[in-house]
C-alpha cells in the first residue's frame, strides 16, 4: 500500500487476519501506519526510483490516497506489476476534470459544471452570456474546484461573484490549467454510496449512509442514512456499480452523492459529487458495524479474493470523527470514554494533534431501531471529550 496515513493503518489488522503481508510506503518513519506495520519502506510517492522499488517487493500495489503520479502507474503497470486500481481507473479520482467528462458519457447524474479560466468563462457558466457554449447559467454563488490534488474540502471554493473568483482564476490561468466550476447544489444531505469491486467482476455494497461535513471534513456518518427512501437507495447503490464496472475500478470506491429535493413534488434524486478509490471515510463504520469492514474488503477485491458478506451487523451503526483541538493528551481520556460507555469503539490514527486534523473517530453501533438519537448523543459525548471540547 503505497501511503502511511491512518487508511493503511487501519488495514493493518484486517491484513493480519487475512493472513497476508501487508508493507507500506510511507514518507516519514512515525507517519500513521509505520508505527503498526513492520514491513514499512520510507519514501515519497512522489520519487520514482522509491515506488519502483516498493513495487519490486510485492505481489500487488494499491494507495492510501490518490497522488501517485498517473505516467509512473502506467510505467508499472507496464513492467508487468499488478497495480489495483489501475491508472487508467484510479485517474478519475485524481482528475476532477477528467471524471466530470467520464461520467456524463455514461449519463450519471450530476451538478451542472464546465470547466473556465477566465472571468468571462465563469461569467458564462453563472450567468448565461456570451460565450456559455449552449450551457444554462445556474447562477450564483458557484463552486470552483482544482481540478487535481484536493481532499478534505481543500481547492474547493464557494464565490459569490466574479470579484470573489479573480484571485483564484488568475493563478489558474497562469499554469494553464483550468478551474471545475459547478452549480452550488441545493441538497437535502450528503450521502455516500461504498462498493468493492475484484479483478474478475465480483462486486458487494455495503448500505448507503448519510454523511455531515463540517469546513470540508467529514464529521459524522450514520449507517444506514435513515428516512431514505428504498428506491433512492437502490438507484445510489446501482450508480455506484455502474461507475465501478464502467470504469475498471479494483478495490473500494466511494461515491458521495447529494440527496436532492424533487421538483413539485417529485421524488428526491441523487448527484454525484466526488469518487474516491480506495477506503473512505464514509465507510469507517464498517470496522465495528459491518460483517466485512472496507479495509478487509479492499484486501480481498485487490487480491482477487472472494468478496466478504457488506451487511450492517446493527440496526444503526454511528461514526463520529475525532478532529485535532487544543488537547494533546488523547490516550487520557480513555479512562473516562471507556468507563462511562463500555460500548464506544475508540479508534486513534497515532497522529499529531493539529486543530482541524484527522486524528481519530468513534463509533457507536445499536441494535434498537428506535435508539439512533442515544447512539448519535454518546458517540458525539465520545468524541467531544476526546477533543477536549467537554471535560465531563
């Protein structure tokens, strides 16, 4: 697995009860994952000559993140290595660009986009003037997107106006590379749809779940969404597969979608908003909620294995994230979260605290189907004190 985040730390226990090695690629020798795996080779993903050599030392190549660059995934895939997903696949996520494209030849639904490098571009796009190439303005505010290299809300701005965008298409511009405008989407929530999919088409979901960001990160995740209608979920979980055959996806690939309101009493659809390749945030639930967890899951497709069982072990399984604050000390607060709910699941990724930052989350799984409230109420008291935002 090439990256040392909390994504290749996570996968480290269900490698270990598959029975297969698992090395990584990390950049630091103290980043998340080189702390639990033995097999950890320090390098970037960046240098060529230190993936090479990584990739000479297994049977199968598969990320963390999405930043590898996509020529030297095809130079790999070339020399014969097995490379899961392939770069023809994986570079969809990487591209925003490229994947707005590639989807709207398979017809999936989305934000109305275009992609602009100057104001007179954008104002086409918002406004509908000269220029909009037959696109319908969508209006204001608009969404401008990098079109590589964001995560977590990062290269993705809301603008109001085209005072608001001059800065950021000014330097676009410059590197001649365009800006992902999209329509600001009136949604309902956010939800995400989580599949697998194996080298010879074998291909499982877990539930769709609804999803609260908070600044562009993922706060919290509920398994499954609840209130959601059982053809929108079929309809999310069905845009997902197709997506993942159509595309050549090996391993985990999650969807985010926005629920959005029907017109005139129309029922609610669905809009594709992000892919992701690999284990996901939005399906961190899955470790304690779900008979087969992403992480064992993404082992097995990329192996080629049998395809695990997706199904949620509880009637509601809840995922609250821990983000860096003032506080620290985490491991002090165990003796609180641990003794007040013996059954929170805390989960630490061995990261730095940072505000704002990743550094854990919590998980409360009930079998009450009346019981999502206390299970929201305890995995959030969890969290909070982890944080240090309470301190009872």
């Amino acid at each position: 697995m090439v990256g040392g985040g909390q994504l290749a730390r996570m996968s480290a226990p269900a490698a270990v009860a598959l029975g297969v090695r698992l090395a990584v690629l990390a950049e630091n020798a103290d980043d998340s994952a080189a702390q639990v795996v033995p097999a950890t080779s320090i390098g970037s993903h960046l240098d060529a000559a230190a993936v090479r050599a990584f990739a000479r030392g297994v049977h199968v190549l598969t990320f963390d993140h999405e930043h590898v660059p996509t020529d030297l995934l095809h130079e790999l895939e070339d020399a014969g290595h097995a490379v899961r997903p392939g770069p023809d696949a994986l570079v969809h996520a990487q591209d925003k660009a490229l994947m707005r494209a590639r989807l709207a030849t398979l017809d999936v639904p989305m934000p109305r986009w275009a992609l602009v490098s100057t104001p007179d571009e954008l104002a086409a796009f918002a406004d509908g003037v000269d220029g909009g190439e037959g696109v319908d303005g969508v209006g204001w505010p608009v969404v401008l997107k990098t079109t590589r290299g964001g995560y977590d809300g990062k290269g993705v701005h809301l603008v109001t106006s085209l005072d608001d965008a001059v800065g950021l298409l000014a330097p676009a511009r410059a590197a001649g590379v365009p800006l992902l405008a999209e329509e600001a989407v009136d949604f309902r929530r956010e939800l995400a749809a989580v599949v697998a999919r194996s080298p010879s088409g074998q291909a499982a979901a877990w539930p769709v779940v609804a999803t609260t960001q908070l600044d562009g990160v993922c706060r919290e995740v509920i398994a499954p969404a609840p209130d959601l209608d059982d053809g929108l979920a079929v309809e999310a979980t069905a845009i997902a597969l197709r997506i993942a055959g159509e595309l050549g996806v090996v391993g985990v690939l999650a969807v985010e979608l926005f629920e959005v309101p029907g017109l005139d009493g129309a029922p609610s659809r669905v809009l594709v908003n992000e892919l992701a390749m690999r284990p996901h945030n939005s399906g961190h639930w899955s470790i304690d909620g779900a008979v087969t967890s992403q992480f064992e899951q993404h082992l097995r497709a990329v192996l080629d294995l049998p395809l695990g069982d997706p199904r949620a072990r509880a009637a509601w399984t809840v995922m609250v994230n821990v983000l860096g604050g003032d506080h620290p000390d985490l491991y002090r607060s165990y003796l609180h979260v641990m003794a007040r709910d013996p059954g929170v699941k805390v989960h630490l990724y061995g990261k730095g605290v940072r505000p704002g930052r990743k550094i854990g989350h919590v998980t409360v799984c009930t079998d009450d189907p009346h019981g999502l409230d206390d299970a929201l109420a305890r995995a959030r008291h969890a969290a909070d004190f982890i944080r240090g935002v309470i301190d009872e």
